[in-house]
C-alpha cells in the first residue's frame, strides 16, 4: 500500500497568531466526534494535525497541517 506524509503549510498575518491559535484550542483535540468517525470509516488516515507557528519579527505566522496516511479513499 502506498503511504504518504503530507504538509500543507500557510502564511498569515502574524498579528493574527494568537487567535488562530485560541480557535485552534477552542476545537479541542477531534480524537472523537464527527471529525473522527469520517477518519475511521475511511480507514486511510492514520495522523493528523494543525498548529500554529508564529513569524519571526515581520515575518508572518503558518498554519501547518501535517497528516499521514495510505491506502486509497
């Protein structure tokens, strides 16, 4: 079975950072739920996350996404 380690990464206003990061917290860890369920009937994804990095001095924040899986959808 292939495998696949995928990163998505985004630039955004720094200034912007906290919030994103507060909305990021504010979803909670999706280990289950909705999010969740769709993942498992998949069965394809085995590892996924979202984080924030904050920018460098006028340099802007990313948001990262990393994920992992195999198989086909």
């Amino acid at each position: 079975m292939p495998h696949a380690f995928v990163t998505a990464v985004v630039p955004f206003d720094d200034s912007k950072a906290a919030a994103v990061n507060r909305h990021l917290d504010g979803l909670g860890n999706q280990q289950s739920g909705p999010l969740a369920d769709a993942l498992d009937k998949g069965g394809f994804v085995h590892f996924m996350s979202l984080l924030v990095v904050p920018g460098a001095p006028g340099q802007p924040a990313h948001l990262v996404l990393e994920a992992q899986a195999d198989g086909y959808p």
